[in-house]
C-alpha cells in the first residue's frame, strides 16, 4: 500500500504522538509498504518519503490552520492508498485521535463553568474546536482510530457520531525493551547514583506537563505520608521550579529527585518500586502500558484511557475521585513488598498481550477495510 502519515513534527525527541508516528513508519517499512511523512519538521528516517508542510508562524492557532490547509493541497496531488492523520486536519481517511478531544479537554483543565466559557473563545480553542467539527461532523474523515474506549465514548457523548466509524486500537508496547526482567541489571547500579537505599520504596512519574499530570497531588500525598522511606523521581521537561521550591517548603526536598528529560526511561523503571500518573486526562497514557510491562504497580485515574488495562488491586490502582489523601492510602497499602510484587507480576502479565505487532495487525485490518470503502 502506499500510505500518507500526517503530523505537525516527526521526531522521536517530541511526545507520544510524534514518537508513535516514526515507530509506525518504521512497521510498515518493515512490511513492505511505501510510506509517505507529510510534517512540518522531520528527522530523516530510511525509507520514509518526506513531504514538507509550511506554516505561518504567527501563533498556534495559525500554524493549526495553516497546516490544515496547506497539507490538503498537497495530499491531493497524489494519490495514496490511506491518508492516516495523527493531527487534527481538513483531509484524512482516518484521524487518529492522539491526546482526546476538545470538549473533554476543556472540562478536565477548567471545572468552572464561567471559566471554561470564556477559555473556550481564545483562538486556539476556537480553531481546535473548528477542525473536529469538520472532522467529526462534516465527513472530515472516512473512519476514527482512538486508542481507549474512555476516548469512542466522549466522541459519541459530544459528537453523536455513527459508533461504527469508530475503532479502538490499544496502544502497543515494546516488549523486548519494556519486561520485568529490565530490573536483573540495572536496577542496583541505578539506584546507587541516584542515591536510593535499597530499602526506600521508589516512587516514578514521567510526564511532559506537571500540572496536567498531577505531580503536585503526588507531592501532597508524600505530605500526608510522612514517611521518609518513600522517595520520589520526577522525569521530564517541564519546568521544575515551582515544584521544587514547594518541596523545600514542606520539607521534602530530600526526597524528591527532579531528573528531566531522559533518554533511557527503562533504567528508572528499572530502579522503581511504583509508577504514579494521576493525570486529569489523557486519551491513552503508554507510560503506564511501559510502567505495567516492566513489572510495576500503576496507580492512575478513570480519566486515563490505560486504566482500561487496570484492575483496582489485581495490577494497579485507579483513583476514582483523586485526592492526596487517597492516593497515600494505596502508597501504604503497597509499601509491603509481597504486595507489590504481587500486583507487578499481575501488571506485567497484562501488559504482555499488547503488543505493537498485535496494534499493527489491528491497524492493517482497519487499512484494509478503508481501501475497499474507497474502491468499492
């Protein structure tokens, strides 16, 4: 097949959605396929075919539309097989939906009504709510990919769109780079650099955006713990500062560790005990799949998508109606050893069935079905 890949930025140095683009791109190579990148930035990949999609600068709004509009300019000087978007834009055959949709967006970010109405008149949600009413309701699209079922229900809920244009694909997990086993080397050498006792419990967080992930929640309930065995690693490049000069507040400097961003994520799977992601909202977090792969408790909320993989104390936690309090009480319960191995093995089991070559074959599947709507 000759497929057309569409997103702002294909690297594997951005998010999710951009490192799960190359990581496609790659697959279908490897399967003989001819893949075409439209983006706006690129990282040269073999074999991949590199369209390049300007933008206006002027602000997000504008770069959102300008590449919506450029880019259907372009794809319609060739012809592909299958357009698969991974951004919100004028012309795909299917739009994955990556990070949710608009409208759940804005209620998760602003619970008060008279401030979510008058966020939602700034342009950037203005012009985020335009393109997914051209895709959602105005035939945007020939077929929607989401990678929860929390996601196909706040689409029907808010779209009311057919439920059969709908496909739920789980996200897939590298399972050759993410197993328990990850922990046989390299979890004591890691530790002792990050000065870790082999005693203290080792709490992970990883995330871009510390406010939209709850990282100050983590933190309260570390307060309400007062318990100095429980040490916590925060990765990521959003900006520490704030956190960090809370922490010293409340005394807990010593016992959070502010890393940034890292290449190698598996080494601090590796050097952790349990991997917290109390995030507001989030369409399909994969750091949990990768957390739960590596033989880690997760605990996170009903508003990730991976809870979808989580049974409440058989592999994990879901907090219901997160609050620091809550989320201490599962740290105590899982302070005990025999119960975080226990639920670990649970959550690496689990996490085992998904792997990116069963995505893939899921994908293939639903490629297939779209090019015979197209032919037929």
């Amino acid at each position: 097949m000759k497929i057309a890949l569409v997103c702002h930025h294909f690297s594997l140095k951005k998010g999710g959605l951009e490192k799960y683009t190359v990581f496609l791109s790659r697959a279908l190579i490897r399967k003989g396929h001819e893949v075409h990148v439209f983006a706006n930035t690129f990282t040269n990949e073999p074999g991949v075919i590199f369209h390049h999609v300007p933008v206006i600068r002027l602000s997000l709004p504008v770069k959102n539309l300008t590449f919506s509009y450029l880019l259907k300019k372009r794809l319609q000087k060739e012809s592909f097989d299958i357009i698969h978007s991974m951004e919100r834009t004028f012309y795909q055959d299917i739009y994955r939906v990556s990070d949710g949709i608009n409208p759940v967006q804005m209620q998760q970010r602003y619970p008060n009504p008279k401030i979510r109405f008058i966020k939602s008149l700034g342009p950037r949600r203005l012009v985020l709510s335009y393109l997914e009413q051209k895709i959602f309701l105005k035939n945007g699209c020939r077929a929607v990919m989401t990678n929860s079922q929390l996601t196909r229900r706040h689409i029907l809920d808010h779209y009311g769109i057919n439920p059969d244009n709908i496909s739920v694909i789980y996200n897939g997990v590298d399972i050759q780079r993410f197993h328990p086993g990850v922990g046989k080397n390299l979890r004591e050498p890691v530790r002792k650099a990050l000065k870790i006792l082999p005693e203290e419990i080792a709490l992970l967080f990883i995330s871009n955006n510390f406010k939209l992930k709850q990282l100050f929640l983590i933190l309260q309930a570390m307060v309400f713990l007062q318990d100095s065995s429980f040490k916590l690693m925060v990765i990521g490049s959003d900006n520490p500062l704030p956190y960090q000069k809370w922490t010293e507040k409340k005394g807990l400097k010593d016992r959070v560790l502010f890393l940034g961003a890292q290449k190698q994520v598996e080494n601090f799977y590796a050097a952790s005990d349990i991997f917290v992601l109390p995030t507001l909202y989030d369409a399909f977090a994969n750091v949990c799949l990768e957390a739960m792969a590596c033989g880690l408790p997760v605990l996170t909320t009903e508003t990730n998508g991976a809870a979808e993989m989580i049974c409440d104390g058989i592999n994990g936690f879901v907090l219901k109606n997160p609050d620091a309090r809550q989320l201490a009480r599962y740290l105590v319960f899982l302070k005990s050893a025999p119960e975080r191995t226990r639920i670990g093995w649970q959550a690496a089991k689990k996490a085992s069935v998904f792997t990116f070559e069963k995505h893939l074959s899921e994908l293939l599947s639903l490629y297939d079905r779209i090019r015979f709507q197209k032919t037929g």
